[in-house]
C-alpha cells in the first residue's frame, strides 16, 4: 500500500468522523471556558511565575496554581507538585498517605497497572503497602462495568478503608470506565458506608468527559501533568485533589508532618504549569480526534480496535488489537517514525522497570515518557494490543498515524 492509498483512505475516515469530532470541539470549549474561568477568578499575574527555592516557603505561584485545580475540579482543595515524579508516584504516596496498619485497600476495577503492583504488595517488595501490614484486595469488572452486586456483599461483611478505583484500562483489554458507571458505583458505596474513602486514578481521563470524579461524589482523586492537564508543556509533575482534610494527609506524606503543603519549592517550574493547564483543553481534543480518526482508520484496514470511532471515550487512549507479536512491532516502530523527536530510532522490545513482560515504546516525544504527546506502546504478549495516546495537534496526530500506517502495510 504506497502513501497516496494510506492518505485517500485516512481523508475518507476524516469526513466519516466529523460528528464526533463536533462533540470534541464542544467539549474543547466548555474546558476552556472552565479553565479560563478559574485563571481569572484567581487573578493569575506575572508575579505568579516567579521561582522560589529552598523550603518554599510563601509560593504564590504554586498556591494560586492549586486554587485553581481545586475550581477546575470542585475539590475542597488540592496540591500540585513536581515533586511528584509521576502518576504513579503521586498514586503512592496518596496511598502511603490514607492507610495505616491493618488498614484494607480494595481496587473495584480489577489488578490495577503494572507498575502499582510493588506499590501495593501484589508482587514482593519490602517498601510495599503489604510489608507495612496494609491488606489488600480486588474485585474483577464484569463485561467492562462493576460488579455491584459482588461490591455490596464485599463492602457489608468486610472494613474497609479505601476503595481505588482506575478509570482507565492500563495495559487490560477492558473498556476504560465511563464518569457514569463511577458515579452509579459510588452512590452504592456510600450508601453502604459513607466513611468509606472512595480514590480515583484518573490519569488519561481529564477534560474527556462533562464531568469529573469529584463531581460525581468521589473523595479524592489523582493524575499525571505528563499526561492530560499539562498540555505537553509540563516537564513533568502529578495532582491530587479532593476532601481537604485527606489532601492535608498527602501533602504530609510528599514532605513531612507539619509542614505539609506549606513546603516545596517550584524551582521555575510554575510557569509551565500554568501554561499546560491553559493549553490542555486544546491538546486534549487533539488527542481525542486523533484516536478517533485511527481507530475509523484501522478499522477499515481490517484491524480490531478498542473503543470504535463512534464509541465514547472515557480517557485518550486507542487500543488496536493486532493478535500478532510482528504487527505490533511493526506499528510502534511507525509512530516512532512519525514522531518529531528521534524518528531516527527503532524501538524495539526491551524489559522495562515495573513491568513483567516486555514492553515496547514509541515515544518521540519532548518530554520522557510524555504521553499526551503521540505516543504508543504495549506488552510483547497476546494478544498483542497497540496502546496509542495523545497528540499535540492533529495534524501532527495524523501524519504519524500515516507514517505507522506506511510502516505497517509498506
């Protein structure tokens, strides 16, 4: 298939997509209207892009940065930091910050991401939750929704501290959950025990759908900058919002005990941050058109692909199911061809940290590890899924989906 065939068939898929495409640009606007909203109420200035060090003591910055997550959200309150490494290390210390011995953890969405499982203690590590004496358990989603009749029977005959919900599929082949089916879920848990802390993963889900965890009831909930809400400009970082009084407890974890979120120096960091959440509503329906478009695209090429173009879209992500170890491969590669940044480089499987499988990596991205920038990877194990995200624009988003498509079918 030479590239006049790949562009003719991509412009088809184009034309068939512009009605979802009306619903990302809707959506785009109500989140820049509430992002813009939420800069002006907070009266962001210049002074709020000044740099402090040491302790960090008095950041304007950085407090009026997590006013306005917590406006955005309609949390009580929030904290957001680079000292947070990661997703899955804000994800970490939340839960470091909510369990205490003899405490239970009880993911409802199934065996959360890999690299959670020596957080949590589900593989063996001496830092882990479980070491600590913090039990833990999980309930399996039945056909992509909870399991409310096995939820409720758990919830009355067991304690439990903290149930952990993870909207998006990881490295599954579930659907990613839908703002509804977490809303439904936690009116049945509060209604069983309203103590019950209810945290959510939301990473890859922010500004996808009209609302968010905290709206729906949740108590706290945690994400990635390098993802969604820091619009590619974020070098790197995570939030947590929520109750105020749990996010105290985070913040106390992330430093130390009395002094919480009144430490942390930003480093010269805040204006990137400001400048991501300005850009995410933009990049994010950048991101939600380009998987859109490929997964109309690949459809029509004969592939399986996960949700389909016209399904709803809870998080950025595309699975294309190739059921074929070279296939896989091939189209990383692709992406990685089309990328901006060391489209000169093969990736190729390789044993990456937190994973049990290998796992091959398209990520030419400007930030490491960025992904919502083009991005696609997955586990070299059946049946082989594509996991592609992200794009900061979509004309950039569909030159590499062509370019992985050339790659594939050359």
């Amino acid at each position: 298939m030479n590239r006049n065939e790949i562009i003719e068939i991509v412009n088809k898929c184009e034309e068939k997509c512009i009605n979802e495409f009306k619903r990302i640009d809707e959506l785009e606007f109500m989140y820049s209207n509430k992002v813009l909203d939420a800069f002006q109420k907070n009266n962001v200035s210049e002074g709020c892009f000044n740099s402090t060090t040491g302790y960090g003591y008095n950041d304007l910055g950085r407090d009026t940065l997590e006013s306005i997550y917590k406006d955005i959200f309609g949390s009580e309150d929030a904290i957001v930091r680079n000292q947070f490494i990661s997703g899955s290390h804000a994800l970490a210390k939340t839960f470091f910050a909510l369990l205490r011995p003899s405490d239970k953890l009880v993911y409802i969405s199934g065996t959360p991401y890999d690299t959670l499982h020596e957080v949590i203690g589900i593989k063996d590590n001496n830092s882990s939750l479980k070491s600590f004496g913090i039990e833990y358990d999980e309930i399996d989603l039945i056909n992509d929704d909870f399991d409310y009749n096995k939820i409720e029977e758990y919830l009355k005959n067991n304690k439990v501290k903290v149930v952990a919900i993870q909207r998006s599929k990881g490295y599954s082949t579930r659907l990613s959950l839908t703002i509804d089916k977490v809303e439904k879920v936690v009116k049945l848990i509060k209604s069983i025990n309203k103590d019950i802390i209810i945290m959510v993963d939301n990473c890859y889900c922010e500004f996808t759908e009209e609302k968010n965890p905290i709206e729906v009831g949740c108590d706290i909930a945690v994400g990635s900058l390098i993802k969604n809400l820091g619009g590619g400009i974020a070098p790197n970082g995570a939030y947590v919002v929520g109750k105020h009084d749990l996010i105290e407890l985070v913040g106390e974890s992330l430093t130390l005990p009395g002094e919480g979120k009144e430490v942390g120096p930003t480093l010269g960091i805040n204006k990137q941050f400001y400048q991501g959440l300005f850009l995410a509503p933009s990049v994010i329906a950048s991101s939600l058109k380009v998987a859109t478009l490929t997964a109309c695209v690949l459809e029509e090429l004969g592939y399986n692909v996960s949700p389909k173009y016209n399904e709803a879209r809870p998080d950025i992500v595309q699975n294309i199911i190739f059921n074929d170890k070279d296939m896989l491969i091939k189209y990383v590669q692709g992406i990685q061809k089309g990328s901006p940044i060391d489209s000169h480089v093969t990736p190729i499987p390789w044993d990456m940290p937190g994973y049990d499988d290998q796992v091959i990596m398209a990520a030419g991205c400007f930030t490491q590890g960025s992904s919502i920038e083009l991005s696609c990877d997955g586990p070299i194990r059946p049946p082989y899924i594509a996991y592609q995200q992200g794009s900061l624009t979509y004309t950039y988003g569909k030159l590499g989906l062509i370019k992985a498509i050339e790659e594939l079918r050359g």
